[in-house]
C-alpha cells in the first residue's frame, strides 16, 4: 500500500501533514495579529482605561479590531498559505528527486 497524498502516475504531492497545516494556521494568525498591532492597542488602551464600561465604551474599538483580524483570517488567506507551503514541499522533493 503506497501512500494516499501522493499520485501513483506523476509522483505529485498532493496534501499537508497536519503539523504544516497547523503552522500555516499559526503563520496566518501572527500576520493577522501584526497586522491589526494598531486597533488591537487601541483596543487594549480603551479597556484599561474604563473596566466596568468597556463593553459600551469601547464597543467602537472593539468593532475595528475585529473587523480587522476577521479580514486577515479568512479561510481564503489560510488557503494561500497552505498552496504556497504545498508548492514549496513539492519543489523539495523534485530537487531530492533531481539529486538521486
């Protein structure tokens, strides 16, 4: 029984390992959080500053803040870079192909 990621006929990766979809994950939630530093700090400040309230004074913030990691962490975005991961898995293994 050979190995079901792989195409008998081209020799052509075809999935991730769970490990390498878990990084793609992780990559794409810390490009998420980078991007969005600002409205996460704004954010942050506002709640410091009003603990009981923050739900109501802070309700605008909190609005940009999501909006914004919820635009980051698409399932679009993780799909890209699980294809740039899967790309990059299958040149190395044409290159150890090539090299054997």
């Amino acid at each position: 029984m050979g190995n079901p990621m792989v195409d008998r006929n081209t020799s052509e990766l075809h999935a991730l390992t769970r490990l390498e979809e878990e990084t793609c994950y992780n990559d794409l939630k810390a490009k998420a959080l980078e991007y969005c530093k600002l409205p996460i700090k704004e954010f942050v400040e506002c709640s410091k500053e009003h603990n009981i309230t923050v739900m109501w004074t802070c309700r605008d913030k909190l609005k940009t803040m999501n909006n914004c990691l919820n635009a980051r962490t698409t399932r679009e975005e993780l799909d890209k870079l699980k294809l740039i991961k899967l790309e990059a898995k299958r040149a190395a293994i044409k290159q150890q192909q090539q090299e054997q």
